[in-house]
C-alpha cells in the first residue's frame, strides 16, 4: 500500500513539474490544420448530395411525369461525379500549416501559413487575376503577436480583440485548442530551447 501512494506522488509531482517548466523557446507546428475539417465537410457534403440528387431525381420525374431514362440519370450521375472530384481536389489541394512560437514568458507568436493549388482553383474557376491576389494575400500572410497568461496546463491567449485559451498536454509535447469555437486542433512540439 505505502509503495503505490509512493509511486502516486512521484507521478504526481512529475506532472507539477512539467505543468511548471519554462514555455520559452518552445515550437508548436501543425503541417495541415484543416486536414480533418475538410475530411468531415467533405463526407457531410456527399452524404447531403445523395439527399439532393435524390430530390432532384423526384423533381425531375414530376415535372416530366414520368421516370428518367437511363441516359438521362447518366448525365445526373456524371455532374455528381465532378462535384465530387471539386471537393476531394479542394481537400487535397488547400493546407493551413499552424505554427506557435514561444518567445518569452508573456509573448508568443502564431504564424499561419496557408497554400492553395493552382490546379484546384483553376478547377473551380476561379479566374487567373483573382488567383494570383489570392497567392499574394496568402503569401504575406503576417505573424501574429499576442501575449498569453500561463496556468498550470492552460495557456490564456490574449491579443487586441479576444481572450483564447489553449490546453498543454501533461508531458508538454501538445498544445490543443479550438479554432472558431467549435473546430479542434492540436498542434505537436517540434523544437525545445533548453534555457
């Protein structure tokens, strides 16, 4: 009994520890924020496209009154097709890397770096001129400063408009939050200054 409440507090005082050691020096980093998001709203857009073509089969058949022909529930299927090759391009042509840097024990910087294909906004038409203001706009997409409040494992960001809180897993090597509210991310250590 007395070797388990040992071992109890030993973990426990390892986690105070690490709950209490400098964030200085630290890089958080995420290649692809967005990845998971875009796989839910891509899965939630075909499952609500099966519903749409279902009621534009229904519409279709009443306003002719009669059943579509094969040829054309063809031509139905073939525009569901390239939306859905739209999506997964958008899915996989869109990346949002995150990277959170902490510079002294009240600063941090957040740095999003955010990629479009050429291809992809192409596909969607996107016209030549607006894509390239798009890649300039993202390309000097500036860092930005804000000054944080540490609590144990919460990190209390603050800049000029809101307060944000971000959560930092026992062992340091994660920091989790949610971006608008309701989307969650977590982003990985990469780099540890030893001060």
């Amino acid at each position: 009994m007395k070797k388990s409440v040992f071992i109890a507090l030993l973990l426990l005082a390892a986690v105070g520890t690490q709950a209490q050691t400098s964030l200085v020096g630290r890089v958080y980093h995420h290649p692809n924020i967005l990845a998971d998001t875009m796989k839910e709203l891509t899965a939630d857009a075909n499952k609500d496209m099966k519903k749409d073509v279902d009621k534009a089969i229904k519409k279709a058949e009443e306003q002719k009154g009669r059943k579509l022909t094969a040829e054309e529930l063809a031509e139905l299927n073939k525009k569901v097709e390239e939306a859905q090759k739209m999506m997964k391009a958008l899915k996989d042509g869109m990346k949002t890397a995150v990277t959170i840097t902490f510079k002294d024990e009240k600063t941090m910087v957040m740095k999003a770096d955010m990629k479009i294909d050429d291809e992809v906004m192409k596909k969607a038409g996107i016209p030549w001129a607006k894509r390239k203001m798009m890649k300039v706009a993202m390309a000097v997409a500036p860092s930005e400063k804000a000054s944080y409040e540490r609590k144990g494992n919460l990190i209390i960001v603050k800049d000029d408009k809101e307060v944000d809180t971000l959560r930092l897993s026992d062992d340091g090597k994660y920091l989790s939050g949610k971006m608008d509210k309701d989307t969650p991310f977590r982003l990985t250590l990469i780099k540890q200054e030893n001060k």
